[in-house]
C-alpha cells in the first residue's frame, strides 16, 4: 500500500513532456482521506480524527472570510444537528479586508439561532433550512425534506429502518411537549406548529423558491410514509412559496453510472418504477426563457437532466427577484450537495462569487463545506458503488460553455463543449513511456495498462501517457478556452489529481465490457476514477 502511494506521488511530478500538474491546495490530500474512511459527525470531533476535523472547518472558515463577511450558528457536539457543521456559517455581504475591520452584523444571531432550534423538528433527520450560498443579495440554501409522522413520532425506530444503523442526528424535540404528543390524533395541530416555524425561517432567509429533487412525492419504507414533502402538504402551508417538482434520480443510480465506465452518456433512468409518483412541474413562467422542452424530461440522459436542472437553478437566482432558493432531495446528503457545488461552482467561474479564490481553494471549500461537513456518506457510497461525488466533479466538463453563464451583459466565445470526457480520439494521442510500473498522475493524465495476471492475484503495470501537441499549440489552445472554461477546467483536473492520489488508488477487478469499454475502465482508472474494489494495492 505505502509503496504504491510512493511511487504514484513520485509519478505525478512534473515531467518533460507533460509540464506542471494541476497545483493542490494544502490539505485537500487530507480532507479526501479523512472523507474516504469516515462520514462526519459533529459531536465526534474528539481525538485525532477531531483534530483534522477541526483544521478542516478552520480552513473553510478562512476562505469563506476571504471575500464575505459572516456570523456563525453555533453547532457545538451537534446540538442542533448531528450532521451539520459545528460552525453553520451565515453569509451576511460580500467585504473587502478593510470592511471586515468595521464588521457590523445584519441579523440579530441569538434571533435566528433561536429560529433553527425550533424549525429543526419539521425536516427530515433534522437538517433545517441553512443558507450556504449569497449571491446578489439572495440567500442559496439547502436542506432535507419535510418529515412526517414516522419521524416525529418514532426517532428511533425510523432512523432504524431508514438508515440502517444508528445516528444521533435527531436531537431531542424540545418544541414537541406533552400537549402536542395527547394532540397526535389529529395531525393539523402538530403539524401547524412545527411546520410553521419551518415557513418562519424561510421567510427570515427570504426563501420563495423551493426545488424538490425528489422522485417520490413521499418517501415510503415497508409501506409507511416515513418523509413528506412540500408539494403534498395537505393543509397547502406552503401555497405561498413558488414549488418546484424537480425529480432528479437517488445516489442508487450512480452505480449504474459506475458500472458504464463512468460514462452519463446515454445513461437513462427508469421512470416506469413503482415508488416513482413525483412527475416534473414547473411554473411556466419560470421556464419560458430557457428554450427547453420539460415535456421530454424522461427521455433526458443523465448529462441532459443535469444541465437542464442546472440551467433552471441559474435562471432562477439570476432574475431580477430579490428572493432566495431551497434545494432539497431527502435527506439532503447526495442529490442536494451535487447541485449545491454545481451552482457555487459555475457562479465561481463567472467571477461572481468567493472573487478571491483560486481553483484550488474552491475546490477544497466546497468538498469540506458542501459535501464532508454536511454529512455526506462517501465511504457508504464508495462501498456500494454509488459514485456521485465523483461525478460532481467529472461533470464539471459539461458546464463550460456559456449558455451555464449567469453573466448576463459579457458575452463571451466558447469552444463547444466537449460530449465525453474520455474519447476514442483522446486514446489515440496515446504513446507508451519508458518506465517501470509507476502510475503517472501528471496534469496530462495516464492510464494504467493492465495485463494478465502470470499468477493467481498478480499483476503488472505499464504506465502510458497523454502527449501534448506541443507546447505552443497547448498554448494556443488554452487561450482560445473562455476564462469561465479554464476555471472550471483546472478545477476538475486538480480534483482529479488529488483523488486518484486518495481514493481512487485501488485495483479494481477485469471490466466485463468490450475492448473499447475495457481499455476506458483501464483508462479512468489510471486517474483514479475507479473507487472501490475488492483488494488493495
């Protein structure tokens, strides 16, 4: 193990051919370990794996005040809730370093605490309604699902059968009393009160959208609604919000999306399943300026669905309304963080938000922020092959051009963008090196050849390179990408990098699929797109 990380560091140096990799940020190597071996839990921040932990929220802290000014909802051992960030960060205004010298807060923070303690019991698992992005003066916020009676009335039973296994995320109640527990036959009563202070915060955030990601209009386990949502609120509390169906597939599907070589092309999800009952619905008025026929929503490839979601976000927190977006899936762990670091990093490219940072202190903020503090469960996922955090990332390819642009008045050219990532044309600039058996993991990328093993369990390594056309006609080429384009691009290429030196350094067994889908696998997995397997190097 040690070894193959040795020589996979050493192969990632600049070498003559492929120039300088994609620089990293400090510590992101160690955020995509600590990532990898364990989901995050608040009030485990104790010990050594507390330590990195806290580096980690430090680090976020840090770059987040680079360009804004904030307060911090306290989350101390997970009080309010177990997956969530020990320090929630409430973005107030964007800031220069001398304004942060006159700080002056906006919200009443004892106020706004005081409004998540009570509105926490009206969502799934806890996870309130918590602003991560501002843009324009409107907050971006993320949340889980409304919960229901499976959960206000069973915690611990619930969280049994819908996780499976045990999580402290629910704290206890302590705006249900008695009163309301003798109230239980008749929902009305209950419900107003939690799901009033729900509608209370997002008012005081000055949320009017709210997209629903889910495919169910409920989620049900052994035949009991164990979650509700928004859109089948019977007593219409949320008539006044803007609703938005948006349904959008579970992390389940990624494994198809892993077990297709990593390829969303073409990749369809099955929209004829039983629990499937959330159809696509949108406001007319919200989709007139996008060009886009939702009629054929089902019809969408995974890369389609996801562009056209984007786009529809984008469009909405780039109108002239003043008023925030809630995105939410269920539990608001998988689909919800995908497209959170989507917006924030399409925003980032534009140059309209967190100005000062450089791609790879983006990167590094919104896999802490976005996705490991907020509780992601990248070891569940890696274990089951459910790679969507990987294809967060991988995506990116597919947003470059300018139509993802929240820019409205610069127009800038574009190349078009590109359909896949790893074409037939990109294994052609092939050629093989001189070396041993070490992976090259430089900024041009390499795969590893796999052979037949000579014995049970034995394997050889030959490495192969890409082959710049040259350095001039890079040059050239990178000057013709927009800068929205190289943005995202060195983000992607430094994710890349940085998780083929993490997660992705395993062996993983033979691809059933042809010689073109083989010599792919082989290929992405030389980068370290491949994230499980069953032994180690």
């Amino acid at each position: 193990m040690a070894g193959a990380r040795a020589a996979a560091a050493a192969s990632a140096r600049p070498s003559a051919s492929s120039g300088n990799p994609p620089p990293q940020e400090p510590g992101l190597g160690e955020l995509l370990e600590e990532f990898s071996r364990t989901q995050y839990r608040a009030k485990d921040c104790g010990g050594t794996g507390g330590s990195r932990v806290e580096r980690i929220e430090k680090r976020c802290l840090e770059l987040f005040g680079r360009d804004y000014c904030y307060s911090v909802i306290q989350n101390v051992n997970g009080d309010i809730c177990g997956h969530y960030p020990q320090h929630i960060v409430f973005l107030e205004y964007e800031s220069s370093e001398k304004e942060k010298d006159t700080f002056q807060s906006t919200v009443q923070v004892s106020k706004l605490q005081d409004l998540v303690n009570r509105s926490k019991t009206a969502r799934c698992r806890g996870r309130f309604v918590c602003p991560v992005i501002l843009f324009k003066g409107k907050h971006i916020c993320r949340s889980a699902t409304l919960a229901g009676w499976g959960e206000l009335y069973g915690r611990t039973g619930y969280n049994y059968i819908f996780s499976g296994g045990a999580d402290d995320a629910w704290a206890d109640a302590e705006d249900i009393t008695e009163e309301d527990c003798a109230l239980r036959s008749s929902d009305t009563h209950l419900f107003d009160k939690v799901r009033g202070y729900d509608i209370k915060l997002l008012r005081y955030l000055s949320v009017k959208y709210i997209c629903d990601l889910m495919v169910e209009n409920k989620k049900v386990k052994f035949g009991m609604n164990v979650t509700s949502s928004e859109k089948v609120d019977k007593a219409q509390r949320y008539a006044d919000f803007t609703l938005l169906s948006i349904p959008y597939p579970g992390c389940e599907f990624f494994k198809e999306y892993k077990d297709r070589d990593y390829m969303a092309e073409g990749l369809i999800f099955n929209w004829k399943q039983d629990y499937v009952d959330a159809p696509l619905s949108i406001p007319d008025f919200l989709t007139c300026s996008l060009n886009i026929d939702w009629s054929q929503y089902q019809s969408w490839d995974l890369v389609q669905q996801t562009q056209n979601y984007l786009k529809l976000l984008l469009s909405i927190i780039n109108s002239d309304d003043d008023s925030g977006l809630l995105v939410h899936c269920i539990s608001g762990w998988d689909r919800t963080p995908l497209f959170i670091s989507l917006l924030r990093l399409s925003l980032w490219a534009d140059g309209l938000i967190h100005t000062s940072l450089k791609p790879a202190e983006i990167l590094y903020l919104t896999v802490a922020y976005d996705w490991f503090l907020f509780g992601h469960m990248l070891v569940d996922r890696l274990s089951k092959g459910e790679e969507i955090f990987f294809f967060c990332f991988n995506f990116l390819k597919h947003i470059i051009s300018e139509e993802f642009s929240a820019l409205k008045t610069q127009r800038r050219k574009s190349l078009p963008a590109r359909d896949t990532g790893f074409t037939l044309e990109d294994i052609c600039m092939l050629r093989r090196k001189d070396r041993g058996s070490t992976t090259s993991l430089s900024s041009d990328f390499s795969l590893v050849m796999e052979s037949s093993p000579g014995a049970a369990g034995s394997f050889t390594y030959e490495t192969v390179e890409l082959v710049p056309a040259g350095a001039q006609t890079q040059a050239a080429w990178l000057a013709a990408l927009s800068e929205r384009e190289s943005r995202l691009q060195e983000v992607r290429s430094a994710f890349l990098a940085a998780y083929s030196s993490t997660v992705g350094l395993r062996a993983a067994a033979p691809s059933p699929s042809g010689a073109i889908g083989g010599l792919l696998e082989q290929f992405v997995r030389g980068v370290g797109l491949r994230g499980t397997s069953s032994s180690t190097l």
